[in-house]
C-alpha cells in the first residue's frame, strides 16, 4: 500500500492523534515485525490443542467441534494479520496491543480442549474481546489518520459485536452451544463477503482494502509453516512414546513423508508465483481476501487432519486384523482432498488456471476409502502419500511443457 492510497480521504477530527500507520513503500515498509513472530508462538500452542482435541475424541461430533473452534482461530489470527498489515508493530501502541492480545490468546487456546463443556466462557470470552477490542483498537488508531478505513472497522466491529453475542450466549448454555456458535462462526465468514455491509452505513468499498501484498502473503505462509511445524511436532511426540521396530518405523516415515510433500505442494508449487502475482496487483483488497483469508483454512485444516491421521497411524499401523477403521480413512483420505483443493483454490485465487491434477488428485484421494477395508492404516498412509506425489510430479512435468511451449512461440515471433 503507498501513503497515495489515503490521499483525499480528508484528516479526521477523532482519534488516535500518534500516527501508528505504517509508512514507505519496498521492504522496509511492508517487512514481518518481531513482535508479529512472537505473537505467532500463541498459535502453534492453539493448532496443536486442535490435534489433540481430534486425537482424543475420534468422532463425527468431535470433528464438527474441531472445524469450528479452528475457525474461530483461524479468523482471529488472519484479522490480527490484515491490522498489522496497515498498523506498524514497531510503534509502541501497536506492540502492546498485540501483546495484550497474545496474553488473552493464550488464555482462549488454553480451553480449546474442553471448550464445549466446562471452559466454554473461558474461550468464549477472550475471543469476543480480542475480535471487537482489537478492531476498536484499530478504529480509533486510524481515525485521525485515515478516517475511511476507519469507517471500514466501525463496521466491522459491528459485525464482530453481533457474532460475539452468539459466541459467548453458547458459552452459556450449553445445551445449545453448537448450534449458536456454529451461526456465529458463520457470521464472522460471512462478512467480509458482504463487505461488511450494515444499514445506514452500506458497505465498505473494496478499494479501501489497499493491502500490502509482500507482508500478507509472508504471514500467511508462516502460517502454514506453523501448522506443518505442529505436524512435526505431533509426529514427533507420537514416535516418542511407542515401541521402535520395523514397522513403526516405516509409520514414522509415512509420516514424515506427509509433511515434506503438503510443503511442496504449497511453497514449492504455488506460493512463489501467487506472491508475485499478489504483489503486482494494482487492487489487491479482494485478492487478500479471498487467496489469503478465506483459501488458506483449507490448507489448514488438510495439516491439522494429516496430523491426526499420522498420530492415528503410528499408534495403530497394522489397524484391526489387517484393514483401516472407517474414521481413520476418512480423516487420513479427506484431509489429502482438503489439501488439494485448498492448493488448486488457492492458485486459481491468484492467477492461476485451475489445475486438473490438483482436482484429479481430489477425487483419488476420496477414491482411496473404498480401499481401507482391505489394507492396513500404514498402506493406506503410503497410498495417500503416493497420490499427492503423482500430483507434484504431475504439476512439474506440466509447467516444464508449458514453458517450453512459451519459449518455442518465442522463438517463432522473433
């Protein structure tokens, strides 16, 4: 974003009166703070209590409540990062907001596991008053400064405030909380799409969202190496706590193999070019919100679901007499074909075509239930491995042919 974006929005007369905004085009103004690392620690506490979670509850309902609460930390961590993409985290006030929000962070990750039963205030809680306290925060920062966007989070908190009513009313009864924080949960996806649109207000324009592309797209992957650094981290402790022999060993390296090809499918396959074009972009508002908001809880959840199905394969390689339990195929088969879609989503979202490999591997990854009544859980993980490496494999073979046509119609033309 450049300082011309706020040229013509007129100074407003409320507000912050210390600009906190970030300044300067290149590197030096776009670059990831410290502090914005050190925020991230919270959230490789809060992926690895949704593992956990998973692990010790392997069920339907226990997955429904899974997705929902990474929701709520998923869309808690990408709002902080749209803030610290136009508030500089080297500026004092700045910096003790996310330190104030990391103290609650903690506090909320800390009930995730037992936040549909007895600590669901304890969740509940710090989550509404980090959403609406942070974008206040925001509001009144940006008020003097850059009063249109300002507007944009007086609008947002309204929004975060409806949610937040149905987030801490399902903390209160519990007998109908995963209806009510489902509604809220769908709430908070709602809105950007409805650009946050409240009555009397209309909704915020989509040129207001001047994103800074560099630093989006940086967090986001760190993002991702967060969630592939829990998988490591679950794989790891897992290993750790089982008889070493022949077979748990292969286990180990299945996976292992997992988390080196979900990074290459993303970092060595999409994420350098969607960054440049993300970067180039002339309005990069909707690109962020969709390829870098909405696309990448896909990616996500893939690794949070492939992490619990390594665990579910060390712990029980062999499966029962042979052959893969129903829930363990399914968590281990559908979390490739969220990953894979996330992927191919997420190259469309940044300028890319859609990818028939990604979507072939979708269907094969599926495919491989039919499968799991007649192979172990360690064959069905290598099965798995094996369909997200033909997809590598496949997008390799065809970006070299692509460029090699581009380089003989070159040749033609000069």
């Amino acid at each position: 974003m450049t300082d011309t974006g706020r040229l013509g929005t007129g100074g407003g007369t409320w507000g912050m009166r210390t600009d906190v905004l970030r300044h300067g085009d290149g590197h030096d103004g776009s670059r990831v703070g410290y502090v914005e690392l050190f925020f991230d620690l919270v959230f490789v506490f809060a992926v690895t209590q949704l593992s956990h979670l998973l692990i010790a509850h392997p069920d339907g309902e226990h997955l429904l409540q899974t997705l929902i609460l990474g929701w709520a930390i998923w869309w808690l961590w990408i709002d902080t990062t749209w803030v610290t993409n136009w508030l500089d985290p080297d500026r004092v006030p700045v910096r003790a907001m996310l330190i104030v929000l990391m103290l609650l962070g903690l506090l909320m990750s800390s009930a995730i596991p037992d936040a549909f039963g007895d600590k669901a205030l304890l969740f509940a809680v710090p989550y509404v008053t980090i959403q609406v306290g942070r974008t206040l925060f925001t509001t009144w920062a940006m008020g003097r400064h850059w009063p249109v966007n300002a507007m944009n989070f007086v609008r947002i908190t309204v929004w975060l405030s409806v949610s937040g009513v149905f987030w801490v009313a399902g903390a209160l009864v519990e007998e109908q909380r995963l209806v009510l924080w489902g509604l809220a949960a769908l709430i908070d996806l709602v809105g950007p799409r409805a650009m946050f649109w409240v009555p009397g207000m209309r909704g915020t324009n989509a040129t207001t969202w001047e994103v800074r592309g560099d630093h989006m797209a940086e967090r986001v992957s760190l993002f991702m190496i967060i969630s592939l650094g829990e998988s490591i981290i679950v794989t790891g402790t897992a290993f750790g706590e089982i008889e070493v022999d022949a077979v748990t060993l292969v286990a180990f390296l299945a996976a292992f193999a997992s988390t080196v090809l979900m990074w290459l499918l993303f970092f060595d396959r999409s994420e350098r070019r969607a960054t440049e074009f993300f970067a180039s972009r002339a309005e990069t508002g909707m690109v962020a919100q969709t390829a870098y908001t909405y696309v990448p809880f896909l990616l996500v959840a893939g690794i949070v679901l492939t992490a619990v199905a390594d665990e579910l394969v060390l712990l029980h390689p062999e499966g029962h007499h042979g052959t893969t339990d129903p829930w363990t195929a399914w968590i281990m088969c559908g979390a490739a074909a969220v990953y894979l879609l996330g992927n191919a989503l997420f190259r469309r979202a940044t300028g890319g075509r859609w990818s028939p490999w990604h979507l072939a591997g979708v269907a094969a990854a599926l495919a491989l239930v039919a499968v799991a009544g007649s192979v172990t859980p360690l064959v069905l993980s290598w099965l798995a491995n094996g369909v997200l490496l033909a997809v590598i494999v496949a997008d390799v073979v065809a970006g070299r042919r692509s460029r090699d046509r581009e380089g003989e119609a070159a040749v033609a033309h000069s």
